[in-house]
C-alpha cells in the first residue's frame, strides 16, 4: 500500500511533500510542483526560503506582477521522517541529530570539494572535469580539445528536463554544433549526449 504523504499549506493550498522527487505538488492540483532546488537553502538546518506567487501558486519568477509572500518550509527531515529515512537509509533514531544537509550531501566528496577536487563526469566514456571557474566541462587527459563550454550549449538546455541536449565528437572530446536546417541525420562522427545542467 502506498503511504500517504505529507501535507505542507501555503496560503491556503494544501501541497503534498514527496521527499523522493524531492518537490512539492499541489494536492488539488497535480502537475504544480515545486522543486526544493529552487528554493534559497537557509543556514544550520533552518529550512529553506522562496517567494511565492499567491496566483500561480508556485515560486514567484523574477518579473512577476502578482503578489508575493515570502515562505518558509521547514526541512524535510522534519516535514517526513519517514520519508527521509527510507530515502536515505538511516534509522529514524538519528534524525534528532541530521538535518537536510547532512543527509542529502555526500561528506565525502563536500570535504574532497572543500579540498580543491574537482567533481567529474563521464561522458561517452571519457572523464570531464566539472570546472565552474572556467565555464565548461573539461576533459582529463587532453588539452588540444576545447571541452564543452557552458556558454556555447544555452540553446541546448531542456527546462522541463533540466538537462542538456547536446551534439558531442567522441574522437576531439567536444561539443560540435552543426546547422539542423541543412542535414537530414546526424553526422556520423557526432553523438548526442545528456548531462544535467552545471549547478547539480
């Protein structure tokens, strides 16, 4: 039997928390969500913080002529436990000890971060280093290749997906962008490959 999840009203709108998409959604109202992610994260397990639009009922966007309240939800750990600890593997018996942060954040490779390490991904069987300074993913092990600049991708990004969509060479390691109004296939020497946008 599903469990019945958790209810947080804002305004008077009743939002169920699915901690394991990590959202609210709109209980009368389905396809309303609202993802954690946009929320400003607040400091020492206090929660997190966004302006919501009182007509859309969502977050408010940055040119919104609707009225705003600011909202504060309390972390997930204390909205669903349950739903945490199932999530995340520890006994409920931790939680007065845990907050979001702890749980939701790899130590490990905070502390590797903290320490200088890039974070890296594969992609297409090559290691990229997540470089932010720099704008791009950049491959390890070869510098002739111009990696995959953020900058040069916008036109790439799925919103809905929060993802990138982009033509990549395997052979030169980088992004190559073609003119979709003169072919009728890919180029051969091109693949199309995913990654979630810079920020995750």
């Amino acid at each position: 039997m599903e469990r019945e999840l958790p209810i947080f009203s804002i305004e008077g709108t009743d939002f169920l928390v699915d901690v394991d998409k990590l959202e609210l959604r709109e209980k009368s109202n389905p396809e309303n969500t609202i993802s954690i992610f946009k929320m400003q994260d607040r400091q020492n397990g206090k929660g997190y913080l966004f302006a919501y639009d009182k007509v859309e009922k969502n977050v408010a966007g940055p040119w919104t002529r609707n009225e705003t309240v600011a909202v504060v939800l309390p972390e997930l750990v204390t909205l669903d436990p349950e739903g945490m600890s199932n999530k995340y593997g520890v006994p409920l018996e931790l939680f007065s000890t845990k907050t979001d942060f702890d749980l939701m954040v790899d130590q490990g490779a905070l502390k590797q971060r903290l320490s200088g390490l890039l974070p890296t991904v594969d992609i297409a069987g090559h290691t990229f280093y997540v470089d932010l300074r720099m704008d791009m993913l950049r491959p390890k092990d070869d510098f002739l290749s111009k990696g995959i600049e953020f900058s040069k991708i916008e036109d790439y990004y799925i919103d809905e997906k929060e993802r990138y969509w982009v033509p990549y060479n395997p052979k030169t390691h980088e992004f190559q962008d073609f003119d979709v109004t003169k072919i009728i296939e890919i180029p051969k020497d091109l693949i199309m490959v995913t990654f979630p946008h810079q920020t995750k």
